[in-house]
C-alpha cells in the first residue's frame, strides 16, 4: 500500500487545544491558525479551523493555557530539519527513523562484540515506533484496557502513563499491514531476542547477518509505503561496504562455527523448522545475495562495484540459475536420529528413548514444524535433530 501526502486529516488534541487558545487571545481569521498546523507531513483541511470555532468537532477538549500557546509560537515551525517531519506533531516517526538509523549503526560499529543484541533490541524499538505511527495514522487505539466494575478502562503502567502494544501486538492486529515474510522475519527476532535476554551469547552475527539485514530494509519499505517516499532511510544509509572476501572453505568454516552457543542454534533451528519452503524462501524473510565475480573488458566498467544487466540476457539468465536452484530441507529417519546421537557419544540414546522423547513433546504436532509425513513414513527435520541433541547434552549434565 503506497501512501502519498496526507491531506485534510484530523488534528490531534493538544493541537485543537492550541486552537481554541488562539480564538481566546482575538485570531480571527482562520487562514492564520491554519498556517500554523499544515505541515509537509500532513496538511488539514482549511474548513476544520472553523469548525472547531462553532463547535460542531472536538467540542469537549480544553483550550491550553497561554504559557503553552506562546512556548508554541516561540519554537514554530519546530521541524526536523532533514526531513520536515514536525518535532512534536510527528514524534514517532522521527523516532522510529532515529532508532533503525541507530541500530544499523551500532551493528557496524568497528570494534563491538554484541553487534547482533544491540542491533535486535534497537530495531524492536524502531519497529514498535514505527507501528504505533501507523496505528495513530489510520485511527487505530493502540492501547490496552481492561474492564473494571462494567468500566472500560485504559491500562496504567505503574507510573501512571498509558500503556501501550509492544511490537507483537502490533503485528498480529488485524489491522497489521505488513507482507507475511516481514511479519516472518520480526517474529524470528523475537524468539532471538528472548535468548538473549535470559542468557549470555558469543559470537552471532554470522549466523544472524541476513536477518538483520532483511529487518533493516523491511523497516524501510514500511516506512515508505506508509508515510511516503521521501522519509527513507537510504541518503542516511546508503550502502554497506565489507571489507573483505571469502573463499569457499572459509565460508564453509564460517556456517560450522563452534562459537555458536548450542540455545541459540536450537533456536534458529526451530524458527526454520516451522516455516514452510515458501517462506523460508520469501526474500523479506532473510536477506540472500549471490555474488558472482566478474572480470570487465569495459574500460567504463571496471571500477563499477554492482553492475545492472537486462533481465532478458543470457547473464540474467545464468544468474537466476544460480539463485533460483531450489533446495530441499535435509529429512532423518528415527533410526538415522538416534545413530546419529550415538556417534556424538550419546551412547545410551536408544530408539525407546527417541520415542518417548518425541511423545513427551508432542513433536510430531505440525504446528511445531519438526518434522513432515512423506507416504506415510515420518521424517525429521534439522531442527529436531537440534531438538534431540540438546536433550542428550542437559541429561548428560545432569547425570555427570
């Protein structure tokens, strides 16, 4: 849904409060007031101004005081100089903007070691700016109440302010406008941000790296479509440089790291378990890029570090041969399970154990996406080998 300039849209409170202190101190014509509420991110319909005078809108909101009219006038027009958005009028999404440029910093941060934690919790809190923006935009109350006594009520925190979604609220309403593969991609997060929460991590970026890369152009996709064009993140951040290569064995050495901590390998085992091919292959799912290297004869092109071809030729072609190879998920047999433990020194990780193992579970339940019933014969996926691996590792623990 791509939205433009927003026109002839509601004021909020605080604004009509203003208003109506404005028609108090002798603001007789309503050209003036509105010049001051039109602003490049949204403009208000000229005829709202003397409706509020009559009173046939916001009859119920209290004019402000004048100390609250003249610090208004004073800092007018108080806008972001970058973008134009209004310090006050447009808070979250300022915030929102702030948050993800922050996130994507810290992530490149030379030198930093939780590079992957920071930029999670970080681009959470943009992501959950960024939705409430949303939400306020299109009339959606975005807080929570509770019913007391037959009275509806909004829910308090315990200082006293209104509380309001977090971010997997936001998501799963039905209002959520957002592409599934996003929806995918937020809520892979979530289970990682969980682990990090509760325990220490090493090193995760390698493992994570698509993820967060995804999230960060999933955020400004929204951004776009939602608010407009000109409020994306890319004159900030255009473009991300690796100073680096790699060569086949390194990557292979790269994805069997032995830093990765077992918590969160189970845990990204079982985010791929239960997502269907499909959306594991959605690409606002995780970030994929195959680079191929190219030697040009082209004088023109030799210094160029992406080069576009027409997606009629046989280069684009041979590209999409590459990226487009479809690949099956690995399957086990239970017997090739419980091998399998057995060759890891689990030497008393027998086929009785495996089942009931699996009952306990409840593994087998599709939901869980452990595994899949292929002509009638069940197989396992690699997050059940996870799963099962990490069983034998705590009972061992235990029992040493």
């Amino acid at each position: 849904m791509m939205v433009g300039r927003r026109r002839g849209e509601a004021m909020e409170r605080w604004e009509v409060a203003l208003v109506k202190t404005m028609f108090d101190n002798g603001w007789t014509i309503d050209q003036d007031i509105l010049a001051y509420f039109t602003r490049p991110s949204r403009s208000v319909n000229h005829r709202l101004i003397g409706q509020i005078r009559r009173g046939d809108r916001y009859r119920n909101v209290k004019a402000a005081s004048n100390e609250e009219l003249e610090d208004f006038l004073s800092n007018w027009p108080d806008l972001d100089t970058e973008t134009g958005l209004n310090l006050k009028g447009d808070e979250l999404v300022i915030k929102a903007r702030e948050a993800m440029i922050a996130a994507v910093h810290t992530f490149n941060g030379a030198g930093l070691q939780f590079r992957s934690e920071l930029f999670i919790v970080t681009s959470n809190i943009a992501w959950t700016y960024l939705m409430h923006a949303y939400y306020r935009k299109i009339g959606i109350d975005y807080r929570y109440y509770q019913t007391r006594e037959g009275v509806r009520q909004v829910v308090k925190t315990r200082e006293g302010a209104d509380k309001y979604w977090e971010l997997g609220k936001c998501i799963r309403h039905d209002r959520c406008q957002l592409p599934q593969g996003t929806v995918n991609n937020l809520e892979a997060l979530f289970d990682i941000r969980h682990e990090i929460e509760h325990r220490s991590t090493d090193r995760i970026d390698d493992a994570l790296g698509g993820t967060l890369q995804q999230c960060a152009l999933n955020f400004n996709d929204a951004l776009k479509d939602w608010f407009g064009n000109h409020y994306g993140l890319e004159k900030r951040l255009p473009l991300a440089l690796q100073f680096g290569t790699f060569k086949t064995d390194q990557r292979r050495q790269l994805k069997a790291a032995k830093d990765l901590p077992r918590h969160i390998a189970t845990t990204i085992d079982n985010i791929y378990g239960r997502l269907s091919d499909e959306e594991l292959a959605d690409p606002r799912f995780t970030f994929k890029v195959a680079f191929v290297r190219k030697i040009t004869s082209r004088a023109n092109a030799a210094d160029e570090a992406v080069e576009f071809v027409r997606s009629d030729s046989e280069e684009a072609a041979a590209i999409n041969r590459v990226l487009l190879k479809e690949t099956e998920k690995p399957k086990y047999l239970p017997s090739r399970i419980v091998d399998l433990m057995k060759a890891e020194g689990y030497r008393w990780f027998t086929m009785q154990q495996h089942t009931h193992l699996w009952q306990t579970l409840d593994a087998k339940a599709p939901q869980k996406g452990y595994g899949v019933l292929v002509a009638q014969q069940w197989y396992w996926y690699d997050a059940w080998l996870a799963r099962v691996r990490e069983y034998c590792l705590e009972r061992q623990s235990r029992e040493a």
